[in-house]
C-alpha cells in the first residue's frame, strides 16, 4: 500500500469541473478547505439515484424502496470501515459539521450541562464549533473554557491541564484547522480528558479528507465531517459517536422515523441510529457520501497525504520566494493549507486580482474571527490544496501573486 | 456636470480599457486621488461592515449640498469607493437618493454589486443614499 503514489494528471481527468477556464485563464483552484470537487464516479452515483433507483427509504413494501435502503444502510457501513466506528450504529447521517455539532450540543446540552459546568474549546476552533456551545452554555448558565495556541499556531497542550477541573463537561476541539492547518495532537487530547472522565468531540471537517481516521485510536466520543470537503456531495455529513453516547443522549429532532410508536399520550424513540434520524434522510448525500469515501480510498490515503505533504512542501518555498511574504500557521504539523499576507497588501485586493488570474483562493477571516484577533489581523488569503492540485498550479501562484505585489505597491 | 454627464463620462474612460487588468490599475490610481478621510471621522457609526474589507463612509451637508468622505482598508474596494463619490457628492440629498447609478453596470464592475461579495458596494450604496435620505428630511422641517 506504502508503495502507492498518485498520478495527477490522470486523476484530474475524475475531476470534470477542473477541466475549464475563468476569466479566460486555466481554472487553478485552491480554495478545497471551503469545498472539494467531485469525481465523476461520485456525479454518475447520483446522477444514477436520481434515474434509476430513487425512492424514500426504510419501511416502504415495494421493491424500489428496498433496494435503496439496503444500499442506504451499505453507505453507513462504508463509513463505519472508513473511520474504524465499532459498530455500524455508531454512524448517523446528518446535514454535515455544523448540523452535527449542533446536535450534540443541543443532545448533550440537555441530559449533562447545568450551571456553573464547562466545556472547553480551543482558540483554534472555527465558528461552527464555537457558537453551538457558547449558545448551550448561555442557555444553560455554564462557562467556555478557551485553550490557546503558540505563535506557530499551535495548541498549548499543557493549558488542557490546567483547565479541566471538576466541573469540565465536555472538550469540543477541530483534528485540524480550516485557517491555519494546523494537526492537533487529538490523541493526546482525548488520554488527558478521559483520565479526567470527560469526553471529547471532534471537528473532523478538516481531517477526513487528508488522512487515515481511526477513531478507536483517537479513541475521541464523537467524530463530525461533511461530505462535501472529501470529495462527495453537499449537504450531507456524519456524526459518530460512541455507542454508550448515543444511547444515553436524547433525540435532537423529532418526527418520523426515529420513533418506535407514537400515541397521542406517549412517543418511544426507535434504536440507534434511526433515533438521530427523524425525518426523511439525505440518502443521496450518505450514498454520495460513501462513494466518494470509496474513490479516495481506491487512491489510498497514504499516498493522498504524501502527495498533498509534497504540495505543502514546495508551495511554502515557492511563497517564502516572495519578498514580504508572511505565512499564518507554520506549525511542525500541518496539511496543505496556506494562509498568508503580502507585507502592505489588503487580502480582498490579492483574491480580487487572482480571481482574474483564474485562480481560486478564499480571503477573509475563514469563520475564525478569535483566531485572527491573536495574530492581531482582519483575516487572510488562503490557498488550500488536495489531491488534483499541482506543482505547476503553485509556480502559476507564485507568478501571480508577484503581479499582486507589482500592481499595489 | 449632471449625474448623467458624469456617469457618461465615467463609462467612456472605462471603455478605453482593454481588459480587467487596466480598470483595476485605473481603480487603484483613483483610490490613491480619494481625499484623506479625516481620521477623526473613521467612527464605529461610519463604518460600514462588509465580511471582507472596511469601508468608512462620512457625509455633511455644505450649503443645500450633501458632501462624502470615504476611505477603505482595501485599495480596489476604496477605488470603486472613489468612482461613487466622484458620481454623487455634492448633490442635493433629493438626487443622490433618486440616482440611477446605472454606470456601475456599463463599466463591468456588476460582479461586484452580488451582495455575496461582500465588499461592501451594495452596502455603500444604501449607506449614501439613507444619508440623503435622512438629510432631506432634515432640510424639510
């Protein structure tokens, strides 16, 4: 398997929308931490659900419903081998990461958070694993815990320590970060909580899609994603949780489905993981989902990383090359995102000026506002690679950011 | 010069341009000929927020006329910031809030106007014309 490597230029082909040009140049994109594209392989399963095989799934008698079910329920089992869950049951379908957030702050929120308890986060966290919980704790009288990070941009393990105490609930950290890229020592995270009995959810949004998950190991509570930042369709997404969670959690939303009977006196809820799914399910998104899953797999994660790990590699020189330049987030750990400034030049005039040059990258604060507060800024331009994206695509970066540089100063 | 003679005029110098390239480089020039705000006037109030780049936004009367002064972090957003107070300051607030600024559109900077962009331009705009608003009311009482 080690022995694996990728061949771009033949995967690019899977990818039909890169095979375009924008402002009449080559379409060069860089923005996969905001979304990824999708293969062909993935466009054709739906496109084959929509034409063939469409019908609403579980407890339908007819032959068109059953057979989208079972590969409904093929598509949760493909997510269970991919992230090693134990069971099957572990896996819920959801909208994606915020929706699974969401719903474990408002499930947990309810059965364990009172006054005066806490949940810690981290400085790194990106909106959607920030607001859930400072909502909860407002609601429910509780305080956030904040874990900063070093000037690299890395997490100051030793603050974990010091902030769990008796009255920590829950710590809800990202495995890595959408600004900087930061990977963070999850593993690590998880041993300190649990000595302290406290369990860990993680923001996996970041991480699904560049390398091997195992969330036994991470041995992490609950595990989110979306699908559409690994290559699979939008509005679809996992929760995993631990069996023992997810049975003593509450249902988030209610409806059909996820009963077992209902009177007019009395609801019991149905079992896991049907209780987390009430109402019809995105099954287009799970098995689109699944199918993407599946096709970097057939690529194999090790050489997903490797490849992307060269990426990261040459385009940090390639941009330190540019006088002025100033790179956010240059811990010794990280994926292939690229956050940076120009000395002297504003990040929307830089993406304006890209965008014209064809070439996709995302400016602003990237929905972490408190991480741009420590650093002091407004926000930044982000490049963030995967697996299509090429050398050559980052020599077209270095050229054109050497123009922005040129046109504003 | 009248609104429409302004705008006309805006339209012919961006149609000597042959591509994005010049009407950026031409917008960053007008973002260095925009008047230095007043630093005192870069209020929280004047600010407008987009998600991108910070736009200030004064107004003032001067006689019957509403008078802008503007200035932007971002150097094409303060351009496109120039363009608009060359078209509307000093007016009288009943025009500015009745303009048709349909020149935006004729110089290809519509793209710019989606309010998912975000740079702040739609947002400007209603700040500008709430001013003239808000100025006529006061000229009326």
């Amino acid at each position: 398997m080690s022995e694996q490597s990728i061949d771009v230029p033949a995967l690019r082909k899977d990818f039909p929308i890169l095979d375009q040009y924008v402002h009449d140049k080559p379409l060069i994109y860089l923005d996969n931490a905001a979304t990824t594209q999708k293969p062909q392989v993935v466009i054709d399963r739906i496109n084959r659900i929509y034409t063939r095989e469409n019908s609403n799934i579980h407890r339908g008698v007819h032959y068109l419903s059953n057979q989208l079910t079972e590969k409904y329920e093929q598509a949760r089992q493909r997510v269970q081998r991919f992230i090693n869950a134990r069971h099957q049951h572990e896996v819920i379908f959801t909208n994606g990461t915020t929706h699974s957030i969401n719903a474990i702050a408002y499930a947990f929120g309810e059965k364990y958070i009172g006054p005066d308890d806490e949940i810690i986060i981290t400085e790194l966290e990106h909106h959607a694993n920030i607001v859930p919980w400072q909502v909860l704790c407002q609601g429910k009288g509780a305080r956030l815990r904040v874990i900063p990070f070093n000037d690299r941009g890395e997490l100051i393990m030793e603050e974990f320590e010091k902030h769990i105490n008796n009255r920590t609930r829950l710590i809800a950290v990202n495995h890595i970060s959408n600004s900087l890229g930061t990977i963070n020592d999850v593993k690590q995270i998880t041993d300190i909580a649990h000595r302290n009995d406290v369990p860990v959810l993680v923001d996996g949004a970041q991480s699904i899609q560049h390398q091997k998950i195992d969330v036994q190991q991470l041995d992490c509570d609950f595990y989110v994603f979306s699908g559409h930042k690994v290559y699979g369709p939008n509005g679809s997404g996992v929760l995993y949780g631990k069996e023992k969670w997810l049975e003593e959690l509450p249902p988030y939303q209610t409806g059909g489905e996820m009963i077992q009977k209902v009177t007019f006196e009395k609801t019991t809820y149905n079992e896991l993981p049907f209780k987390f799914e009430a109402g019809t399910p995105n099954y287009v998104g799970a098995i689109g989902t699944a199918e993407a899953l599946s096709y970097i797999e057939s690529l194999g994660l090790e050489a997903i990383e490797a490849h992307e790990n060269d990426l990261l590699q040459y385009a940090t020189s390639k941009l330190m090359e540019i006088p002025g330049m100033k790179i956010y987030g240059t811990a010794d750990r990280k994926i292939s995102v690229l956050s940076f400034l120009m000395e002297g030049i504003h990040h929307y005039d830089t993406g304006m000026v890209l965008d014209k040059m064809g070439i996709a990258v995302r400016t602003g604060h990237h929905c972490t506002e408190p991480l741009m507060d420590h650093f002091g800024i407004e926000g930044t331009v982000r490049a963030s690679l995967a697996i299509y994206n090429t050398r050559e695509e980052i020599d077209q970066l270095q050229q054109a950011l050497l123009k922005v540089k040129q046109m504003f100063s | 010069m009248t609104l429409d003679e302004k705008q006309q005029e805006i339209i012919e110098e961006f149609s000597m341009f042959d591509d994005w390239m010049d009407k950026y480089n031409y917008l960053i020039e007008l973002s260095h000929d925009l008047p230095e705000m007043d630093p005192q006037n870069k209020t929280q109030d004047n600010l407008i927020e987009g998600c991108q780049s910070k736009v200030w936004l004064h107004a003032e009367m001067q006689g019957d006329k509403l008078v802008f002064n503007a200035d932007s972090d971002a150097i094409i957003t303060k351009g496109i910031i120039a363009l608009l107070i060359q078209v509307l300051s000093g007016r009288k607030p009943s025009e500015i809030k009745e303009a048709n600024l349909y020149f935006i559109d004729e110089i290809g900077l519509k793209e710019n106007l989606s309010p998912t962009r975000s740079n702040g331009l739609v947002a400007m705009i209603n700040k500008i014309k709430a001013y003239a608003v808000a100025y006529e009311q006061q000229g009326n009482h």
